[in-house]
C-alpha cells in the first residue's frame, strides 16, 4: 500500500488483512481516523476545455446582465434548460474566476451587543407634518471589488431629503457620530432621530451626542425593519439606479458615484408621495414656511 493511498484505501486494507475479526470501526481507530471519512469518495472533477469555459463565461455574463439576483445555482439550472451540461459547482468557480457576484441582501451590518443601549420605538403613529422633525439613520454595504464598504446615511421623514450620507471602510461608532455631527451643522437637529438597534447606534459615543445635542433617540422594533422604511428604501434605490449599473473599482471613485446620485435624488428626482416634486423643494420650502 503506498503512502498516497486514501483514507479509505487503507480502511480497507487493514480489514481485508483480518476479514474475521476486524470491523471498519475498529480499522479506523487502528488508523486515528474517524470513521465517517473511511466513507468519502473524491467527487469527479469535471473535464471541459478552455473553450467550452469561455463559452459558460459568455453565457453566465449574459444571464447575470439580465437577472443580477442569480446565484449559481440558479445560472447552472438554466444553462441546463438552454442545453449545456454543467453542475452548479462548476458555474460557482467560473463565477468566482469572473469575480461575478449575485446581487441580493447581505447580513445586517450592524447587531446589538449586551452592552449597547436600547430604545422604544417612537413613530408609531406619529403624525410628521415639517422638515427636521423626525431624522431616520442606518448603515448598509456597498460591494467594491472583493470586498464591501460601510455607507451611512440620514434621511428627513418629512421631506425624503438625504441630510448627511458618509463612505467609510469600518463600521466604528466614530463614522456614525461623524456623519451625524456633519448634518447638524449643515442643517440643524432632528426633534427625534431614529435607527435600528444596531451596536453602532447604542454605543456611547453615539448616544452620548444626541444626549448632550437634546435630541430624543427612537429604534426600531426588534426585527421590524418597516420602522425605518424610508432609510432602507433610499438604499435600495441607491443601488438599483445607480450602483447596479455604474463601473466603479475604487473608493474614491464610488464615492464620486455616491455624491452625484445624492444631488440628483435630493434635487431633480421627483417623487409621487411628494406631489411629483422633489425632496429638496420639500425640504426647504417647509423650512421656509415653519420659519414665517
């Protein structure tokens, strides 16, 4: 038996060796090696040349094109429809050589701790009738290349307009308490902010502000992510009407992306909930006339 036998091989071997008295439990405590594994049998690789992959690739980048949300299971299901012959393993290391991900929602960025501070929910029923009134806050990944970024973003109930919006590599309390003290002063405070019960969002650091600001905190429910709605619906636009479509392989140049979509959202996208007028109009004519 040669050293590059299988763990199986040599199972075997030594119960062959002693037919009558030697089970394959006790083989495999002969051998120190679980007897579960005296069970595997390699998988076949399969065999396809360099051509037939470039024609899955082609195929693979036209489907994702079409269906962004597809992971490999569901590409290798329909190129089976279409008459190739490939397992889903297969589409998933062609997928990754081509560095193709599907697009759908990750892990919440941000879970609380035991230590971080918890607060009820303060919008339920509460009638928002003027800009500043209500600021909704959250954070959520932007994929770049191989690895993601944490975005935060403020956004004012009343009117839909983002107040503050920071890119950042980490998701530390600082870049939350950065972000909030940049819309602060540019646009005032909130009678009441609200966010998830993310850890970020219980930390010190933050609570600490909005303490020393007089603003009262507010979080969702637990698992009750319609509390903040408004927030989780930018993101989402965000994502499908820019991210999804534009080429961005840098932070600086996602952070470009970023700043346009934001002028453009706040300033020129109209919205049926706002009379088909946009968020900045909103925003500070009702600033305007809360002022008079």
């Amino acid at each position: 038996m040669t050293s590059t036998a299988t763990t199986q091989e040599k199972c075997q071997a030594a119960r062959d060796s002693r037919p009558d008295r030697l089970t394959r439990k006790r083989a495999s405590e002969l051998l120190g090696v679980s007897r579960s594994s005296t069970y595997y049998e390699p998988k076949k690789t399969e065999e396809t040349t360099p051509e037939e992959d470039e024609r899955l690739m082609a195929e693979i980048d036209r489907m994702h094109l079409e269906s962004p949300a597809y992971g490999a299971r569901k590409i290798a299901r329909a190129l089976n429809q279409e008459g190739y012959e490939v397992s889903r393993w297969h589409v998933r290391r062609l997928m990754s050589e081509m560095n193709v991900r599907p697009c759908c929602p990750l892990p919440s960025p941000s879970k609380p701790t035991r230590h971080s501070r918890k607060f009820g929910y303060l919008l339920r029923d509460k009638v928002i009738s003027f800009p500043n009134q209500v600021w909704s806050t959250d954070i959520t990944y932007v994929q770049i290349g191989g690895r993601h970024m944490y975005l935060t973003a403020i956004i004012d109930w009343y009117s839909r307009y983002i107040v503050s919006w920071r890119l950042s590599d980490t998701m530390r309390a600082n870049e939350v308490v950065r972000c909030a003290e940049d819309a602060f002063r540019e646009h005032g405070m909130p009678s009441i902010m609200n966010s998830d019960q993310g850890s970020v969002f219980g930390s010190e650091d933050y609570v600490s502000l909005l303490k020393s600001c007089h603003i009262t905190q507010s979080m969702d429910g637990r698992g009750r992510w319609r509390d903040n709605v408004l927030v989780e619906r930018w993101f989402r636009t965000l994502k499908s009407e820019c991210l999804r479509t534009a080429e961005y392989s840098t932070p600086a140049e996602l952070e470009r992306l970023i700043s346009g979509f934001v002028t453009y959202y706040n300033d020129r996208r109209i919205h049926q909930s706002l009379d088909y007028e946009t968020p900045s109009s909103w925003y500070f004519t009702g600033i305007t006339t809360k002022a008079a």
